[in-house]
C-alpha cells in the first residue's frame, strides 16, 4: 500500500528481507514523477499497480537516484522519460550490456560482479531473461534540473555522498521534502564496510542547504527534521575522532573528546571510518 505524505507525495515503504529500497511518487497538476523504479520489473509492476488505485496525473517521469540495482532494475516497466545524472548515465551503461540467462549470471556470481541476492531477484522476478535488456536513460544531466509538473516543481541535484558518486537527490520545495535515495549511508568496497570520511561534510552541506522537514531514504522510509539532525550529529562526532587506522585510537580519542562512551550508532560509525582509513592506507 502507498503512504502518503501530503497531497501530492506518496511513497512505497522499502522492504529489506527481499532489498527492495523505498520508491517516490510526486504529483503536480498535469504530471507525476516516480523516484526510483525498484530492483525488478515485478517490484516496478506492484508500485505501479498501487498507483493506478489512486487519482493522480499521469507518470512522465522518472529518476533514478544512483546506479544500485536495487533502485533501477525495474525501469523497463514504467513507460516514463527515465532522468538521471551523467555519472549514473555512464555506470548504467555497463548493466545495458550484461546479459541475464542462467550461465551469465552464473558467472557473473563466481567473479563476484553481482551479489547472490541480486542475482536471486534476478531470477525470480524478470520474466523472458533471455532477451531483456535495461532501457537508456532519456534526460541526461549534470549537476542540477529542475522538473515542473504543474504547479508542483521538482529540484534533482546530484551531490556529493559517502555512498557512491553519482548521487541525485530530489527536493519538493512546496512541501519541504526531500528524496536521498541512499546518498547518507556509508559503503563496501573489497567487503569492508566504510563511510568515505573526506565526503561526509561536503555531503552535510549539500543537503542541509535545503532546510527540508521531511527525508525519505533509500532503506529506512521516512525521518523527520529532529531524526536526520541526530543522525548528523552521531555521524559527525564519530568522523571528527577518527584519524587513523586504529580502532583503538579512535574510541580513547572519543572518551577524551565527549567525556563519555559512545552509543551504539556512534560505534557502528566510528568503525566505518576507521574502515575507510584501513582502504587508504592499503
Ligand atoms: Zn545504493
């Protein structure tokens, strides 16, 4: 079922156990835009179904927030102009040339190319395979693009993320809210999970530049102002005492700094950078 945040905002809720990410819908008078197009053709088919069920203008857009395949693998079900930035653009590419039969995939498993989870959803929930190829992006951008769909504008900007680098983000001015696909989380490259800590107070600025009230993410659904400013904070404090890689360092680096014990999410951060200098120093 679709939640809805105001008039002109709905959202279906992400589901972890099958990696299915939050999927975005805005409405204006004329036109609707979809935020993500979930990581199946039967994920996409479901949001749309949902759609239909409620009185909207029609879907002529949408955007695809990074090149995950949890966020795009459904875009060939949604007939719409699909917009995305020209780092996403260029990472889409390469899943445009994969093909989806049993013996790639097989492979591309054993080189580790793609996970067994995406590799399980690929099996499950794309019918015909053999022939399927991802659709091309229409509307290629830079930096920004604002999309009006009447009376209702839209704002993407891509911007800087200790995620990936090709992030867009989309902001509802009228309603001061904002999409961030999964542009706050950290990341794993060669399995080790890490935040890339020289990123994370650009990113910071790029977003809170924005003074929105409400955040929906990729994973975690919906935050409020108070939630997001938490979440700042813990990471913040965790990155200003992390400056090598040292575990060990960092958490006495801590007590010293805030007189007191990290919480649980303050650990979970301060791990990941220590991570992020464990990658640099390699
Ligand atoms: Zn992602």
């Amino acid at each position: 079922m679709l939640n809805k945040l105001s008039d002109s905002i709905y959202y279906l809720s992400n589901q972890d156990d099958r990696e299915r990410p939050t999927l975005g819908l805005v409405c204006g008078d004329r036109y609707s835009l979809i935020i993500d197009s979930g990581n199946s053709p039967q994920h996409a088919k479901e949001f749309l179904l949902e759609i239909e069920k409620i009185n909207v203008p029609p879907v002529k857009y949408v955007v695809i927030t990074h090149a995950h395949w949890d966020h795009f693998l459904g875009l060939n079900e949604i007939d719409a102009t699909i917009i995305v930035n020209s780092q996403t653009s260029k990472m889409l590419k390469e899943w445009q040339r994969l093909s989806y039969d049993d013996r790639s995939l097989q492979k591309y498993g054993s080189t580790n190319k793609l996970s067994a989870m995406c590799i399980k959803i690929i099996q499950t929930e794309i019918s015909n395979r053999e022939g399927f190829t991802l659709k091309s992006p229409d509307v290629i951008f830079e930096n920004t693009l604002t999309v009006d769909l009447g009376n209702k504008v839209c704002i993407l900007e891509k911007i800087k993320s200790t995620h990936t680098d090709d992030s867009t983000i989309v902001f509802v001015p009228d309603e001061n809210v904002l999409f961030l696909g999964d542009s706050a989380y950290g990341t794993t490259t060669n399995d080790l999970f890490h935040y890339k800590q020289s990123l994370l107070l650009p990113m910071i600025k790029d977003i809170q530049k924005y003074n929105a009230e409400m955040f929906l993410l990729g994973h975690e659904s919906i935050c409020d102002s108070n939630e997001m400013n938490i979440y700042w904070e813990e990471v913040t404090v965790a990155s200003q005492v992390v400056k090598s890689p040292s575990l060990e360092e960092a958490m006495v680096s801590f007590k010293a700094e805030y007189k007191r014990d990290p919480n649980d999410n303050e650990v979970f951060f301060i791990k990941a950078f220590v991570n992020d200098h464990i990658l640099h120093s390699q």
